[in-house]
C-alpha cells in the first residue's frame, strides 16, 4: 500500500507542475517538485523490494515509466525549458494514476471497464490531494524566499484547484462507497464495526478538517497572509495523507472506493 501512496503522491506533485503557468512560478520551485518526486520513486521501489510482498514485472515497469517522464520534467526544468517541463509532467500525472490503479491488489483482469474508468477518476483526484497539497505548502514558502518574483495568482490557482478536488474526492467516495456501505448486509460484525470506525476517520480527517481548512487558506491567499497559509496548508497536508491512506486500506478491506 506504501509504494502505491508514494506512486499517488508522485503523479500528484506532476498535477501541479503541469496546471501552474511556467511563467508565473519560480524554476526553483519546479525543480524541487522533480527532486522530490524522484526521492518518493526510489523510497516507493526500495521498500516494495524489501517487503515480503512479490513485486512483479508490472511493477518495475509501470515505476520505470514514471520515473522516466519524471527525470525528462527535472532535466527541462534544468535547461529553462518551462512549457517541455510542463508537457512531460502531464504525462507523468497520467502514467503515475494509470500505474496506481493496475498495481492495486484488488484490481483483476476482468474488472469492467466502467468500473476501471471510475477508478482512474479515483486516482486522479487522489493524487491531486496528495501532491497538490504538498506542492501548494512548499509554493508557500517559496514566496517567503521569491521576494516580487511571483505574484498571488499561481498560490490561488493552486488553492482553488485542492478545492475542487476535494469536493470532487468526496462526492465520489461518498456515492460509490459510503451509501454502499452504509446499504451492506454481508458484514461481520466485528469486521463491519472497526470498518466503520475507519469510514468515520476517512470523512472526518479526510474530507471534513481539510474543508474548513481550504476555506480558511483562500482567505490568507486573497489577504497576502502566505505565511499563516503556508501553515494550515502543512496541517492538512497530514490530515489529507492520513485520509488518503485509510482510503486504501478501506478499498483493500472492502473492494469499496473510498
């Protein structure tokens, strides 16, 4: 589960590098996105080969193709080359999704393709929760460090865009997997009883904290309070973390997407 939050987490960081105007935001920034990325691959890698879990094929290839849209990102980046930066992040958006959904455990050959497109959409708007988050908190602190180099329209283009995933997120999670669950007769008690408890986390620390928190770090952004924004941001980037990865684990408990 760690290499596929880590490969969600990836695909995210790219989201951000490909919807920010190259011209707006700092090298800097890009290239810290890029350095960053490559870590969470190489630590995503390690740990699946030291688990007891067997990594296959598809998983060293999928990885691979990532990581090869992710290093031709750094080395535009390096070169100045902003709009190719942006067009291999995109890819590396796609590639990371594509490859968290295939790698997940539960998935089969012979799942419906309307089922598969729905957990792409899952998966796009959890990486974008993931990395957005991240790359939103460090563009924040890259403005206490750019002086005039940046205006606010790249930090609330950011903000508004971890908004509209998060309510896109949670209006999924809530049709496919909250009311099926909350419909469900087949349960163990016991299973159904601790399941319930991590729901109740997944919305809370998920969904519910990071809401209000959005709408407190829009207010910051339109005010110039980077600072104070910077600092919510950090807090629900846990949370989000948190969130995210009691998702997983509920998907692999209950084949649900939450």
């Amino acid at each position: 589960m760690i290499p596929i939050l880590l490969l969600l987490i990836v695909g995210g960081i790219a989201l951000t590098q490909a919807v920010s105007d190259p011209r707006q935001v700092t090298l800097r920034w890009l290239r810290l996105g890029g350095v960053i990325a490559l870590s969470l691959l190489a630590a995503a890698v390690t740990i699946a080969a030291a688990s007891d879990q067997t990594t296959t094929a598809a998983f060293y290839a999928a990885f691979a193709a990532v990581t090869a849209a992710q290093t031709a990102q750094l080395i535009a980046t390096q070169l100045g080359r902003r709009n190719l930066q942006r067009l291999f992040a995109g890819v590396c958006f796609v590639l990371a999704c594509a490859g968290a959904v295939w790698l997940q455990p539960a998935h089969a050959a012979a799942t419906p393709w309307p089922h598969r497109l729905l957990e792409f959409a899952v998966a796009m708007t959890s990486a974008g929760l993931l990395g957005g988050f991240l790359m939103t908190m460090l563009l924040g602190h890259a403005y206490l460090t750019a002086g005039g180099e940046m205006t606010q329209s790249p930090f609330l283009r950011l903000v508004w865009l971890l908004a509209t995933l998060l309510l896109a997120r949670a209006a999924v999670s809530t049709s496919a997997a909250l009311w099926p669950f909350l419909t469900a007769t087949d349960y163990h008690h016991a299973t159904r009883m601790w399941n319930t408890v991590m729901v109740t986390a997944r919305f809370a620390v998920g969904f519910a904290v990071p809401a209000v928190f959005i709408y407190m770090i829009i207010d910051c952004v339109r005010r110039r309070a980077n600072q104070s924004a910077t600092g919510i941001l950090y807090v629900a980037t846990v949370l989000v973390v948190l969130g995210e990865g009691i998702a997983l684990a509920l998907e692999k408990s209950t084949g649900l997407l939450f």
